[in-house]
C-alpha cells in the first residue's frame, strides 16, 4: 500500500490486508491501540502536541527490548497504519485520523449478521 494515499483513496483488498497483517501481531496492535488513544482523531499533527508519543515511550511495560519496538513500529508504519517523524535523536508517532476512518469505513461496510 502506499504511504502517499489520500483521504479519497481508500486501500484496496492488498491494503487493508497489509493493515490486518500489521494488527495481528498483538505488540503492534497494543502499540496502535496506545498511539490511537493518545491521539485525539480527527487533530492536525503538529510536532509539538502531545498527540504523539516518542518510540521508546510507546514500547513502555511492554517488556521488549529497544530494537524489538522499534522493528514493531516501522511494521505498522509500513502497513501505512501509523506516521512517523524524525526529531534529533527522536521519533515521533502517531496515527493519522484518516487512518482509523478508513478501518472504520471497511468495517462499517462489512454485512450485518
């Protein structure tokens, strides 16, 4: 999937199943799941806000080592689930709220059971 897509193109089946893959590592979807609570969907990213969270904040009482967290992180930032900028020494993270409308979209187009 491209990192380049836009709020008008949603991601094809290869996409979401790059998502999926990305989330059903449970580190990774415990990681998102901290990146998505912090953020407040649907705000503009600014370095500066407290709507990211530095990578080594996000691998906290996870009980991984640096380098584990980081390979989790550049997973879902790959899978396009995550945005990622650099800082010094620092990295910042977080979700962009495009992202969790397009799951919400897909899931929300699923068949009622």
């Amino acid at each position: 999937m491209s990192k380049n897509r836009t709020a008008e193109q949603a991601p094809g089946l290869d996409g979401y199943a790059d998502m999926f893959k990305a989330l059903s590592n449970p580190h990774r979807l415990k990681i998102f799941m901290r990146l998505s609570s912090c953020c407040v969907p649907g705000t503009v990213f600014e370095a500066e806000a407290a709507a990211t969270a530095c990578v080594g904040d996000l691998g906290q009482n996870l009980g991984l080592s640096p380098s584990t967290v980081s390979h989790h992180i550049k997973e879902l930032h790959r899978a396009g689930l995550i945005r990622m900028e650099r800082r010094g020494q620092k990295t910042d993270c977080w979700v962009d709220p495009e992202v969790l409308s397009t799951l919400s979209q897909f899931f929300g187009a699923m068949p009622a059971a």
